[in-house]
C-alpha cells in the first residue's frame, strides 16, 4: 500500500493512502485536507490538475503540492498490514 503522510508545525499529521486493489486516494481527515491544502489545485509537474481518482498519480502530486508549501511529507510503500487504514500505518512510521 502506498500512502504519504503530511505533517502540520502544529503537529497534526494527514494521512493519504491508496487502499489494496482500489485506485481511489483515501484522506485520514477530509477538513485537514481541505485546511492544508489551501485555495490551490492539486497539479501535477505538467500544471495540469489532478484528482483523487486518480490514484498514485495524485499520491506524487500531492507529496510534491504540500512539499513545495513547506510541510513535512514522507512518501512511503508498507506492504499489506491486515487493514486498509490509514492508522496501523503509525506503528510503522
């Protein structure tokens, strides 16, 4: 499963994750989404926007979109944990 975790200065952490055998990105918390990532679109390096259907081509959007507003961003790959949920993802992070 390839997920990218997105850290806050205030220590908030959003979790973005492709669940097993689905395309869709899922959001650990769709309001800290919406608060992160501010009044932009999602790009890719092309410019051109990217939806969350779209599913690891919007995970590395993404990464880079909260890397280039000064978060700290960890792009990962765990394999399978028993749960397609973000939160077993913390023991491994």
């Amino acid at each position: 499963m390839e997920y990218v975790i997105v850290r806050d200065g205030d220590g908030r952490a959003l979790f973005l994750w492709v669940k097993e055998g689905q395309t869709r990105v899922c959001a650990s918390d769709e309001v800290l989404m919406t608060e992160l990532q501010g009044p932009l679109e999602i790009r890719d390096l092309d410019g051109r926007p990217v939806m969350p259907s779209e599913g690891e081509k919007f995970l590395d959007a993404a990464s880079f979109h909260f890397l280039s507003m000064g978060f700290s961003v960890e792009k990962n790959y765990v394999g399978r944990c028993g749960l397609d949920d973000p939160y077993c993802l913390e023991e491994s992070v």
